[in-house]
C-alpha cells in the first residue's frame, strides 16, 4: 500500500468514525430533551398533586401522638 491510499484509509476510517459519532450525539440529545420533557411533566403533576392535599388537609384534625 502506497502512502497517499495509506493515508486515505485512514482518512475515510476518521470520517466514518465522525459520523457514528455525529449519530450517537444526535440520538443522546433527542433522548436527553425527551427526558427533560417527562421530568417537566413530572414536576407539574406533583406540584398539582400537593396543591390539592393542601387544599384538602386542614390543620388540628390530627389526632395528639402517643406518649410513651
């Protein structure tokens, strides 16, 4: 192998190399945005969530723990 088809090899083993990369960074960022998306639905479902029980809570009507 001749230096110059040598160094084409290596140069077409670097690019392909840089799109699988390219590929893997593009797939992690659509499933970071996707979780991101969940954790912000999450959020808003939990702050429903306790909105509603401090709605429903009233303060007293618990019963005094027992003493032991």
């Amino acid at each position: 192998m001749s230096d110059t088809s040598a160094l084409e090899a290596q140069l077409a083993f670097v690019e392909e190399a840089m799109r699988s990369l390219d590929n893997a960074l593009a797939a992690q960022q659509q499933h970071i945005f996707k979780l991101e998306q969940q954790v912000d639905r999450l959020r808003q479902q939990l702050n429903e969530q306790g909105a509603r029980l401090d709605a429903v809570a009233e303060p007293g009507n618990d019963p005094a723990p027992p003493h032991y």
